[in-house]
C-alpha cells in the first residue's frame, strides 16, 4: 500500500477531519523508537514526574467539525523550568499513536513550557500530548477522551 493511501485509512480511521487535503501528509507515525516515560506512582509522584508529565487540556464534548482550543502544559503539578541550559524543546499533540501536530523550540529561557492547538474533530477520539526535555527525555500525559456531538 502507497504511504499517502495509509495515511489517509488512518486519518478516516481515527475520525479526524482534516483542514484541507495538503495536511495528509503531516500526519506522521510517532518515532517510538526512544523511551516514553509515564506518571508511574499517582500516589507519590517523583519531582521530575510533577516537572515532565504535561497535561492536556480540551473539552470532553465538541461539535462534529468545529475547531476547539486543546492546551497543553509541562509539567501536571510543577511548571517545567525554561532556562538556557534546560527547557521544554518540544510538545506533540496525538491522536492514538499518531502524531497530529508538534511545536519545537529550538532554544530555552525565551519559551514557556506550554503549547495550544487548534483542532476539529468528526469522531469521537482520544487525545495524548509528549514533552520532550532537552535533559530528561520524553514524557506522555494521561489519554483524554473527546465525545464528538
Ligand atoms: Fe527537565
């Protein structure tokens, strides 16, 4: 199968309406080849657990076709640090394992540890953000769960 013909499938498959037929190709499977870290201890989270982990931000119910507002911010309990020598270099908003937009920043103290997409929705979805620390590595928030009215 043509790369662009499953990127298509899986765009249809994961209920995602697109802006236009151009942004098929930015849909790109997620490099899973480095080490995502995850919130492991909820009752006692470690400090980089409170730093990295980002939260995801979006309403649970939108309108079938209608942008909304998802926000994301690293980390869920402490902000991330934005210094010159250790910040946020990267957010990425997905759509199961696939990578549906990302923000860099390619240099730190200047950029806040936070990101805001704009996107629309024709079924109902799940949605994970990643932070990349330029220090610490990769880190996924808790899925959220989008109903498409
Ligand atoms: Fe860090």
């Amino acid at each position: 199968m043509e790369r662009r013909t499953f990127i298509k499938g899986i765009a249809a498959g994961s209920g995602l309406l697109l802006a236009s037929t151009a942004t098929f190709t930015s849909i790109a499977r997620a490099d899973d080849d480095e080490p995502v870290h995850h919130l492991e201890n909820r009752a006692n989270p470690s400090t980089l657990e409170k730093k990295h982990v980002p939260v995801l931000e979006a309403p649970s119910t939108v309108k079938k076709g209608e942008w909304f507002t998802v926000n994301v911010k690293v980390g869920y309990l402490i902000e991330h640090p934005s210094k010159e020598n250790h910040w946020i270099e990267n957010i990425e908003l997905r759509i199961d394992q696939w990578k549906l937009a990302e923000t860099e920043y390619e240099v730190g103290a200047l950029s806040a540890p936070w990101a805001e997409f704009k996107i629309r929705l024709n079924h109902d979805a799940v949605l994970k953000a990643r932070a990349e620390c330029n220090i610490h590595g990769t880190w996924e928030s808790d899925p959220v769960q989008i109903k498409v009215t």
